[in-house]
C-alpha cells in the first residue's frame, strides 16, 4: 500500500510539473489598443488556429489550467511547427506582439505574422521562454525586420531549431499599441458602410480595402463612431466610382489632433461571365459549351484554397479564395492531350498579379511511379478587374521540363501574392485551335502588312476590321487598338498573335513577327 501511494504522488508530481497550474497573467490593455489572435479578454480574429500545413502535432484550444475558471489556453502537442489562419488585419499601427507561453520540454521557440501587404513576408523572431513557468513577452515590431503588419491573415510558430516533438501552453497573442489621452483620440470605434461594420475593423487601421461585387453600385458610408464621445467627425467623403476612396476625418476633442479614415473600394468579383468561347476541336474539363470530361477534384485535400461553385451573370464559374496553391486532379481517367495546342482558361481576379499554372504527368505508372513524374510550370501575369482569356501553347509546358502530354493528372495552380488570392475559373479546356477562330477558312484571308517588324513600326490589317489585339504566345493582351492599323511601339522580339474584329462581330486571328 505505501509503495502504491509512493507512486501516486509520484504521478502527480510529474503530472503538475508537465503542464500549467495557473493562468497566464490577465491583460490589461484597452480593446481599442488591442488586434487579438487568442485571448479571452479580447474579440479574437482568428479563423482557423489548426490549418493544414504538413505540421505533425495537435491543436486543443479549450484547454483550462485552472478547472472551471473559464480561462481557455492554447496547447500544442507533439509540436514542430503550427499555422493559424486570421482575417486580414492591418495592424501597420501595432507597436508589440504580445505572448503568454508556458512549456516545460522546449528550447526554442520562434513566432512570426505572415503578411501579403507591402514588406517582408515573414520574419520568425525567437521567444523567450521559462522552463516550467509563464513568460510574458512583449516583442517590438521592430525585431520582425522589414515586416510592415499591414495585411496580417495568418501567424506562424516553429520549434523545430530547438527540441522537437514538445509541448507549448499559448494565452493572450494579441497585437497591441500605446493607449493616447482621451483629449488626443481622433480614433472610430465603428465605421458601416450601407449598415454593417467593415470586416475586419480596428479604430487603430486607418486604411481599409473594401470589395463590392461587381455591378452592385458604388456603397456609402453609412456610420462613424468616434470612440471619445468629445471627438468629432469633421467630414466624410463619399466614392464617386469604383475603383475610388471614400473617407472620414475625424478631429479629437483637444481641436487639434486628427485622423483620416480611407476606405478604398474594388470590384471583388465578376459583373459579367466569362466569354463564350467558340473553338469546335477542344477537350474540356470545365465549360457550359461543351460536353466536359470527368475531374476527379477541383480542389484536392492538399489544396491551399477555399472552392466553391458561384452563378455570375447566370453562368456556373469556379471561385477560390485564400488561394495559395490548388490542385485539380484526373488520376481516374488521365488526359491525353497529345492532339492538342493549346492550354485555354478564362480568369477573373481582383488582387492575383502572377498566376501559375503546372501540368503534371505520372508517366502511365501512378504518382512517384518507377517511370518518375513530369511537370512544367508557366507564370502569367494577369489584369485585375477583368476577364483574362489565357490560351497557352503546350509547348510551352514541354518547353519548361512536361515530357508528355499524352497522360496529364494533375493541374496545379498557384497565385502571387501567395494565400490571399481570389480566382474565379471558367472555360478550362485543351484545343488544337488558335486563340479567337471562329471561321479557321477565313483566317487564311486575313493578313497583317508589313509582317515581320521592327518594334516601334506601325502595322495594318488588310480589311476593314472594327479593332486589332496583339496577344503575346502565353495569350496576355498587350496592345489594343480601334480601326486597322496598329502600332507594335513597346513589344520586344518574338512571335505574337493579331486578333481581328470585323463589324459584324467575326473574329479572325494572324501571326505577327516582331524581328
């Protein structure tokens, strides 16, 4: 029996000792001072505190060091490394991250927000830690070198330069700044726009991006809260068109300090479907034109992308969100696109500069198959606010290391900037055909003198054509241009493609050779 109860407060003792038994210190800060990520003092703007990232522990997020206080802690198990996903926060005007962390195995610890606004992305800054105790640590914004806070959606922790797997015990990770005197606050305690709060609102943000759907008319500023009721609102400025700014000055009570409020509206999605596209020889895996092959996924468990399926203008499109990489899958029935072209899709973004686009093959043998596996990546820079028509020659894939097409699988894409990109998809499809052609006969009458050129000179339709587009061969439009005649003023050497537009709304296509 005393060996039995020996060994029972042995187990305690080694028990108290590998985990909390008190709560982290309580914060004092205002909530107007404060952007929490994981607080029970705070609102938190967290999403998601356990994304997928290849990490190999476990997440609890209502883990209570002191029984029925109420007071949840965040607990990493088995940790190397852990992601949290927040809505997009500037908190440009943040001066300290602040943690609470209680670990009594590891050695290191490092944290970092992630950001997809201006500055450096990321920069894992190490945090000090009590064996067997809380540390309170308020680290400057200054230590996270050339990083600007300015549009936070995810954080990051990492252990693995230290002793890993452990375990860590996280409270109160907050962003915060110094409190002003009630006489000096020109700050908003609220800001509707047509009745809601903007998303994602903190009276220390000044600057708000704000997406309208496209064709919804331009919004208004409906509400401005001065947080000092002797504060007072000395303007608001409404958009006149979208893209436009709307703003709100606000003066403090002292009659002298001030603040501007800038809400900048975008179209964040299409007023219009996707053209309609009018190529006969085609393969397709997406489009309302055509009878569509069989995909086995859009979106793959790995995907780093939200998917849905959206109606604009009445036509079914593709959406992803929080877009950093998306695989679509055919390992069911592999594609065999060795008849083909050319790669066509038609993309509307408000925010992706670079698009990427990966084919991979398997090689008839399955993923990591003794045949290996193939892939080729093309980038494409792309126009925001519009639909991009990208109409890619497959060659260009072989070109950058595909080595068939005749047993296509995946299709991945990726978006810069990385995990915040907004993709609407319609009219995925393989063709033989050139970007345009709707009569391929009448192609042949139609020419483009003098051909070739040197970059500068001026070119000419033979026909009366309403309009000329020159495309370069990964199907960007570069030039545009009203009548028959155009100038190829700015295009480097190479091969591009004129797309003609007749009166009667016949689209023609020629080759044009910039020397």
């Amino acid at each position: 029996m005393k060996k039995i109860s020996i060994f029972l407060m042995f187990m305690l003792s080694v028990l108290a000792f590998s985990q909390p038994s008190t709560n982290a210190p309580t914060p004092t800060h205002a909530s107007t001072d404060v952007i929490s990520i994981f607080s029970d003092s705070y609102t938190n703007v967290a999403t998601n505190y356990n994304p997928y990232w290849g990490q190999s522990g476990t997440v609890n997020t209502n883990f209570e060091a002191v029984s029925g206080s109420g007071n949840k802690i965040l607990v990493y198990s088995n940790f190397n490394y852990q992601g949290t996903d927040v809505s997009t926060q500037n908190a440009s005007a943040m001066e300290y991250l602040h943690i609470d962390v209680w670990t009594n195995n590891a050695t290191v610890l490092k944290v970092s927000p992630i950001n997809n606004g201006t500055g450096t992305n990321e920069n894992l800054v190490e945090v000090t830690l009590v064996n067997g105790g809380w540390s309170s640590v308020d680290i400057p914004k200054s230590s996270f070198t050339g990083m600007t806070w300015d549009s936070v959606f995810q954080f990051k922790f990492d252990a693995q330069s230290g002793t890993t797997p452990c375990t860590v015990y996280l409270d109160n990770i907050y962003f915060w700044k110094t409190g002003t005197t009630a006489s000096a606050d020109a700050t908003l305690s609220d800001l509707k726009i047509d009745g809601a709060t903007i998303t994602g609102f903190n009276g220390s943000a000044t600057t708000y991006n704000y997406g309208v759907p496209g064709g919804n008319p331009i919004p208004q500023i409906t509400a401005a809260t001065t947080t000092n009721s002797s504060a007072t609102i000395t303007s608001i400025t409404q958009a006149s068109a979208i893209p436009g700014n709307a703003a709100v000055l606000v003066t403090a009570a002292d009659g002298t300090t001030t603040k501007t409020y800038t809400i900048s509206y975008f179209y964040n999605s299409p007023a219009t479907a996707a053209p309609t596209p009018s190529h006969s020889n085609v393969m397709s895996l997406y489009s309302g034109a055509y009878s569509n092959i069989n995909v086995d996924t859009w979106n793959t468990g790995w995907s780093q992308a939200s998917y849905s399926e959206v109606n604009i203008a009445g036509n079914a499109t593709k959406k992803y969100t929080s877009l950093g990489f998306n695989g679509v899958e055919t390992t069911s029935n592999p594609i065999n696109a060795g008849g083909m072209s050319y790669l066509h899709m038609d993309v509307w973004t408000p925010n992706i500069t670079t698009l990427g686009l990966k084919l991979v093959s398997f090689l008839g043998d399955g993923y990591g198959g003794a045949n290996g596996d193939s892939e080729g990546n093309v980038n494409v820079n792309l126009t925001s606010g519009e639909w991009n028509q990208l109409h890619i020659p497959l060659s260009t894939f072989t070109s950058a290391g595909l080595s068939s097409l005749n047993d296509i699988e995946q299709f991945i894409f990726t978006s810069t900037p990385f995990g915040s990109g907004t993709l609407f998809v319609d009219n995925v499809y393989f063709t033989a055909e050139t970007l345009g052609v709707k009569d391929i006969k009448a192609k042949e009458n139609f020419k483009i003198y003098p051909n070739p050129v040197r970059s500068g000179e001026m070119t000419n339709a033979n026909i009366n054509v309403k309009s000329l587009e020159i495309y370069n061969l990964v199907g960007q439009k570069v030039k545009t241009v009203t009548g028959k005649t155009i100038s190829t003023e700015g295009l480097s050497k190479g091969i591009y493609l004129i797309k003609a537009t007749k009166d009667n709304g016949e689209v023609l296509t020629s080759k044009l050779i910039v020397n």
